[in-house]
C-alpha cells in the first residue's frame, strides 16, 4: 500500500525518532575525543578540539587495564562460544534425533534453562567452581558460561534439525559411516546457518557479560572488558576520559562485528518468529 | 535472544521415522555417551545443580562466616513474607517489569509500522533501533547515567529551555526506579521492533488488499487483519521482555546500587546478591532466589498460556 496523503510524513517521523536512538552512541563518540573536564560541563558539544588522549592514556596504563581486560574478554568470549557451538550442536542432534522418553526430559529441562536468571545460581557456582578449584579463573568462567548458555545453542540446533530430512544421515550409515563421522561430515555441514546465529549471539553476549564474571573472577583476577568498565567508574570518578575511551574500545568490535553481520543477526532473532 | 517460546519441539514423535526400527540398546548408549552426555554433564553441574544446592541452603541458616550451619526448615521462606526489604523489592521489580513489558512492546509495534517499508532509509533505520541490543548493558547504564544526572545532558537542555529545577532523574527517591525503566525500554526496544517487523511482513498483502477493496479503512485493517496476525510476535516479545525485566540486575549495580534513599530501585535480583555475596547471608539469600525462580516461571508460564490461545493459524 501507498502511503497517500503526506508522503514525506512517515520519513521525517521516523528520522526524528531514530535520533533519540543516535544520541546516546552521539555520547559515547564525541565523548571519546575530548578532554576529561569538557565531558561534565558540556557533554553533547562537539570535540574542540578532538583529543587522542584519552584512548592514548587508557592504551599507555601501567596498570594495563584494556589490555589485560582486552585479552581475558576475548580468550573467555572464543573459548566458550568454540566449546558452545560443538557440545550444542551435538547435544541438539542427539536430542532431536532420539526417540527416547528421556530425550523429551533432557530437553525440557533445558529449555526452561533459557529463563533462569544468573542470581539464582551464581551463590552456589561459587562454591562448585572452589570445588573443581576453577573459581577465579578463566577456566571456571567459561565452564559456567556453557553451562549457562547451552540450553539457547540446543534450542536454535533442534529448531533447525526438524527441517533436515533424517534420511541422509541413513543413507550415510548404510554406506558404512560411523556415528561420529556422519555427525562431522554429513550434518554438521548442513548446519552452518544455525551456527552462525549460535556463535553470533553467544558471541555478543559473553562478550557483553556484566554480572558472571564479576563474580566469578573476582576483585583480585583482573577483569573483562565490562567488568573493567564498571571498575574504573568505581575507581576514577572524575575521570570519565578514561571511561569513554573504554566503552568505546569495547563496543568498537561488537559493533563492527553487528553492521557487518545484522542479516544473521535479524534472521536468528527471527526464526522463531516467522515460522509457524 | 530467538526464544521460540510456542511451542516445545518434539524431538522423537515428530519425525517422520517412528515407524523405523529403533538400534539395538548398546548402540544407543554410545551414541548418548558420545553426543547427549557431555553437553548434559556441564549443564547438569552449572545449572540443574545448583539450583537443588540453592533450595537445599534455603532451609538452613548457612553463612559462610558464621557457622554452624543448621536446617531451618522454612523459616527463610516464612521469614521472606514478612520481612520489608523483601517486599519492596518485589514491587520494586514488579512495577519495573510492568512498565518494560508495555513501553517497548506498544513502542515497537507503532515504529514496526512506520518502517515497514522498502527502501534503503527504512534499511538504515532498522539497524539503527536494533543497536542498542548489541551494546553491552554496563555500557547503556554509563551512558545514560551521564545523561540523567543532576548535572547532565537531559538537565543542561532543560535549565537552557528555562525550566529552573528540572528533575532528578536518578536522584530524587521517586522518580529513579521509572528513570531505570525507561533506560531499559530504550535497550529492548529494537528487539520488539524487529520482531513485529518479521511478522508484519509475513501478513498476506492479499488479505488487506481483500480488506481495502470491501471497504475497511487502514484503522479496521490493522485491527481486523494485522493485529490478530502478529500474534506470534506479540507472544515472543512479552515473554522475552518479562523475563529480561524480571531479572534486571546490571543497570541497578550500574546506576543505583538499590538507591537513592533504601531500596528504592532494589529489584530481587540486586537484593539476592545483596544478601548473598556481601551480606553473606546465603541461606536467606538461597530462599530469595528459590522465590524468583518460583515467579518467574509462574508469570512466563501463565503469559504463554493466556497469548497462546490468541494465535491464529493462516
């Protein structure tokens, strides 16, 4: 249908709404470039002019916070979305696979999995991680976050197994093929666009985690990129240089990452969405 | 967050195959070894785990730093109903899922509609409400807390418009928990708006054509014909915003730390960590949890039910 009457009327709307969504990236990127007591007094003007001091300061830190922060966020964000991506799509197959009552169990309970909020597990994570001596680590982190995050993986792998005909996985095992290898080399081919949104969103948000791994790190362990954040406002109150420069250096690579990605983005947001 | 929240896929009965023979015993239990068992292993220990550790420290008095620990019973569950701090923080959290679970739902749906459209600014604009999903919420807090304070953006313009006292927004005591909750619509936003876009474009244009030449104006047309269609994605939205508010942790540790004033912005997940991991009082904190949990699925279970029944089948 024609928008009619007043066709400029629906792009100036939409334009002018948009903009109350630009103004807090507007903040965060003006922000970055200016010296620290121009943020307080005048936060939506214009770098002037713009300074790399912030960012060159926050890079040249004896303390290394980015850098440290940088590297434990990207170690703990790959390993586990490596980890996630294999153990759920194995997970999935066999459970969409299986014609067992328990399958039906397994899956139920992991699907309730997708709603249980981290607060009613981190007190008792704690005391499983001291156990396995993994609490502080990056290793504990990362278990914990399959654990977490894997009933999501499971639920996008058998959502997208119920399309795939079974029968070419029997025609590979009359051929001979073991489990595992027409696993690896017949479906797991064929699952490549649930991976994709597997590893997309888990990607986003680990990397964006707040709360999992403040607790499960801790003070003394260094920090990620968010927790580091979160850190430094505590830390550094006046000094928001800082601040800026290190949500910005945080968000950078997400967000490269979304505008080069955005068509999986909205198609694993929804899949479930559009089918029936 | 693509929770197909619908329906439970049926993972055995559903394929075609249930006529086909079943393997022998021992060949099932490797494949379950090789394939089911490791991911249920790490998701046993981290997740089901845990929360029967939880309940089981939910009727005792553990604290860490003060023991014995001894069985209580269901003091802590009957204590919890009484206890004030608890209580505001249930109507702290209730009032803030009520409104993230309206604001960016209505919102959405009205900017779905505007953008529904072809073209390379309606392209743009989507990725621009979609943005605020990808930022981290440590982020989003900082941002907002720099432009709701006392002394920033939102502040500066008004006192420039000529308002003299203009609010404060993550100050004043009654104005906080709403300030929270609009910062948090602001981040689901884009979510609802590209949920109610994937369905508005699986509405027929055949049906409002139909519609349109029988006379129904774009109002009775939305109301008769794409309303009722969206159904799915008003389900999906719901049910993801109401367990996103209802969890809502990060922006309070962020922004509020529970104030200002005592427990004015405390929702259940702040106060469970609260008194878990700095209070130390873990047995208490366990029954608060086990009482989230116990909502939670309550209120998503019974939304799922009620939005279900709408959904109508083309």
């Amino acid at each position: 249908m024609k928008d009619s009457r007043l066709p400029w009327l629906r792009p100036v709307v939409a334009l002018v709404i948009s903009a109350f969504f630009l103004v807090p990236l507007y903040m965060i990127l003006v922000n970055v470039f200016k010296q620290g007591e121009k943020i307080t007094q005048s936060p939506a003007s214009l770098p002037d002019p713009p300074t790399l001091e912030n960012i060159t300061g926050l890079l040249g830190r004896t303390d290394n916070l980015f850098w440290a922060s940088l590297t434990n966020s990207i170690v703990v964000t790959t390993l586990s979305i490596i980890l996630l991506t294999v153990l759920s799509a194995m997970l999935g197959h066999f459970l969409a696979r299986s014609r067992s009552r328990w399958a039906r169990v397994a899956m139920l309970l992991l699907l309730s999995g997708l709603m249980i909020p981290p607060q009613v597990i981190l007190m008792p994570i704690t005391q499983v991680l001291r156990a396995l001596g993994l609490m502080t680590t990056l290793q504990g982190l990362v278990l914990f976050n399959v654990g977490y995050y894997i009933p999501f993986g499971v639920f996008v792998f058998t959502g997208f197994l119920r399309g795939i005909p079974i029968e070419l996985e029997e025609a590979a095992a009359i051929d001979g093929a073991s489990r595992s290898r027409i696993f690896w080399r017949v479906v797991f081919p064929l699952l490549r666009p649930a991976t994709a949104s597997v590893l997309i969103f888990l990607g986003v948000w680990i990397w964006n985690d707040f709360i999992n791994p403040l607790v499960i790190l801790g003070p003394s362990q260094g920090t990620t990129i968010t927790t580091g954040i979160y850190r430094s406002i505590g830390q550094y109150q006046a000094d928001f240089g800082t601040v800026f420069a290190l949500m910005f250096l945080a968000t950078l690579p997400v967000l490269i990452f979304y505008l080069f990605l955005q068509k999986h983005f909205v198609k694993g947001l929804t899949g479930g969405a559009t089918k029936g | 967050m693509a929770v197909d929240v619908r329906t439970t896929p049926v993972p055995a009965s559903a394929t075609p195959g249930s006529r086909r023979p079943r393997l022998p015993r021992a060949e099932r239990l490797r494949s379950f070894a090789l394939f089911g068992a490791p991911g249920l292993l790490v998701y046993t220990c981290f997740v089901l785990a845990p929360i029967a550790i939880s309940f089981g420290y939910s009727l005792t008095n553990h604290n860490p730093f003060n023991p014995p620990t001894r069985f209580v019973g269901l003091d802590n569950y009957r204590l919890l109903f009484t206890d004030s701090e608890f209580l505001t923080s249930l109507r702290v959290t209730t009032i803030l899922t009520v409104i993230v679970v309206i604001v960016p739902n209505v919102a959405g749906l009205g900017i779905a509609v505007l953008l529904d459209r072809k073209g390379w600014l309606y392209n743009a604009l989507r990725t621009v409400f979609f943005t605020p999903m990808v930022l981290s919420s440590v982020v989003v807090s900082v941002v907002w807390t720099r432009m709701l304070d006392d002394e920033g953006l939102v502040n500066q313009t008004l006192r420039a418009l000529g308002v003299e006292q203009p609010p404060g927004w993550l100050s004043d005591p009654r104005l906080a928990l709403y300030s929270i909750a609009i910062i948090l619509s602001w981040q689901m936003l884009g979510f609802c708006v590209v949920v109610y876009l994937a369905g508005l474009q699986g509405v027929p244009n055949e049906l409002a054509e139909a519609a349109s030449i029988d006379g129904a104006g774009p109002v009775r047309r939305f109301r008769s014909i794409t309303w009722p269609l969206l159904a799915p994605s008003l389900t999906i939205n719901t049910v993801v915003l109401l367990i996103t508010a209802f969890k809502v942790f990060d922006h309070i540790q962020v922004i509020t730390h529970g104030g200002p004033g005592t427990g004015t912005t405390a929702t259940i997940a702040y106060d469970v960590l609260q008194t878990g991991l700095v209070a130390n009082r873990q047995g208490y904190a366990s029954a608060m949890a086990i009482v989230m949990l116990v909502i939670i699925a309550a209120a998503a279970g019974v939304t799922l039910k009620v939005l279900n029944r709408r959904e109508v089948n083309l």
